[in-house]
C-alpha cells in the first residue's frame, strides 16, 4: 500500500498518548478500507441529526474526502463493527512507564519533580513529561525512547487483537490545516 510501518507506528504512539478523556480528537481504525484516521469534534458539524450531510456547512476539506469522514461518522453512529476506536494509555499503564523512566534519573532535585508529576498524573494531560530547564537534553531523548518502546507493547496488543497487519494499513490525509463553517441562515 506503500505506507511506512514506522509513519504509521508514530501516529498510532501520538493516538495513545492523547489525553484519556478528551473530546477534541478521537481517532479509529476502519478495518474495511484498512486505514487509520481521526476525527475531530468539528467534523461531526458534517452532520444532521438524522446522519444526513449537513448543507449548511462548508469545510476546507475537498468534497471526497468529507464524504468518507461523513461515512466513517454515519457508519460508527450506526455500530459499525470495522470502525474500531483506538485506545488511549490508561493511567496505570502511564504511571507504570513514568516510573520506568524515573529509576534512571541519579539527581534528586529532578527525581523530585518527576515523581511528583507521576502522582499527579491522572490522564488529563497528553502523556508526556514536559520537562523545562530542570533536565538536560540527553535525559529528555532518554524520555522519548523509553516512552516509544514501552508504548510498542500495547501498540502491538490492540494490533493483535483486530488483526490489523500495518503492511496492508494507511493514515487518512485529512492535509494540514482545516476549517468548518456553519450558515446559521435557513
């Protein structure tokens, strides 16, 4: 299909680090088109109430591909068993890599802060340390690989279990930037 594994690997990391609970991007799997895609809480705008296209819409996106995200949307209202919702890390599974990470780290004032960072994490956040000046750069590499590694063991777990092949797999290109408009005028 000629996607890269790791392209696709990468989002699927970006999918489970997203904060638990929000509702600004969800993002799924459509196992009858083999491909990966979010939607974002604008694009449900697309959208009557009875799952019809809403005319009093316009979005920057060019008309084929609003009319797959309306499908994939109309499709996953209706129960649609290919439209797979991809998980995000839960809380424990976040804790348990944060404290991975903190056996590495030897200066105490630092140890500090991470572990109280761990003690707050709750899954409101997108799942990362947001380190400032308070670590040098080699740590903060450290973070970010152990994260992708840790990461894969879960990754590979939902992979398994909807016998998704990333060989045979893409990303929906939704582009860069995009707007909704709403006409409020009947």
């Amino acid at each position: 299909m000629g996607m890269k594994k790791e392209d696709i690997f990468d989002w699927l990391t970006t999918a489970f680090s997203e904060p638990l609970h929000s509702l600004t991007e969800s993002f799924y799997y459509d196992k009858r088109d083999r491909e990966f895609y979010s939607l974002h809480f604008a694009d449900y705008l697309l959208i009557n109430e009875d799952l019809t296209i809403n005319e009093s819409v316009e979005s920057s996106y060019n008309d084929s591909l609003a009319r797959v995200i309306v499908d994939r949307i109309v499709r996953q209202e209706k129960g649609d068993s290919d439209i797979i919702p991809v998980p995000r890390l839960e809380v424990a599974e976040r804790k348990r890599i944060m404290e991975a990470f903190s056996q590495r780290i030897n200066d105490e004032r630092l140890l500090s802060i991470v572990q109280q960072r761990i003690k707050n994490q709750d899954g409101s956040q997108r799942f990362d340390f947001y380190f400032g000046d308070e670590a040098w750069e080699d740590l903060k590499q450290q973070w970010i690989d152990l994260k992708y590694v840790s990461i894969a063991g879960p990754i590979g777990d939902f992979l398994n279990a909807h016998g998704i092949d990333l060989d045979q797999c893409t990303i929906m290109d939704a582009g860069g930037d995009f707007s909704i408009t709403v006409s409020l005028e009947d």
